[in-house]
C-alpha cells in the first residue's frame, strides 16, 4: 500500500513539473483570460453584466485565495470521506 501511494506521489510530482521544464518559455494562464479574449473576438461591444464587487489588491493575494479556497474544498471533502469510512468501519465492526 504505500509502495503503490508513493507511486502515485512520484506520477503527480513529475506531471506538475513536466509542463514547467518543457515549456519554459509557455505563459501558464487562466481560462479567464481566454474567455474574454475569445468573447472580445466575437463581439467587440459586449459589456458585462456587472463588476467585481472587490478586486485583490496583487495576484499573489489573488492566488493565495485561490488556495486557500482549493485547501478549504479538500479538507472538507477529506473530513466527509473519512466520516463515512468510520461510519462504514464502525457498522461492520458491530456486525461481527
């Protein structure tokens, strides 16, 4: 079992850092981006519906927020999944 978890440790290092070595000179950009690029490419009068409510003062905030909200989602998905695997493990333990 942890031969087969660093495994796929070592899988997920080496696909993050493929695109970095590879393309070094590749800018890595959000669909964002590309969104209001391709929209502004099909219609040039388009105005959005509204406006950022608060604007992050640098990208580095924004993308700490970013990670933060990732890190918030993963530890509640990971505190549910290991809810139910208790609740499952205390079921069969009580059966037997």
């Amino acid at each position: 079992m942890l031969k087969k978890n660093l495994l796929l440790l070592l899988a997920v290092v080496v696909l993050a850092l493929l695109p970095i070595v590879f393309l070094q000179d590749a800018e890595f950009g959000g669909a964002d981006g590309e969104a209001e690029e391709a929209i502004t490419e099909i219609a040039s009068d388009y105005e959005p519906w509204f406006t950022a409510i608060w604007e992050p003062p640098s990208g580095e905030i924004e993308s700490l927020l970013f990670v933060l909200q990732g890190v918030i989602g993963a530890l509640i998905i990971g505190y549910f999944i290991g809810y139910m695997r208790g609740k499952y493990a205390k079921n069969t333990n009580a059966k037997h």
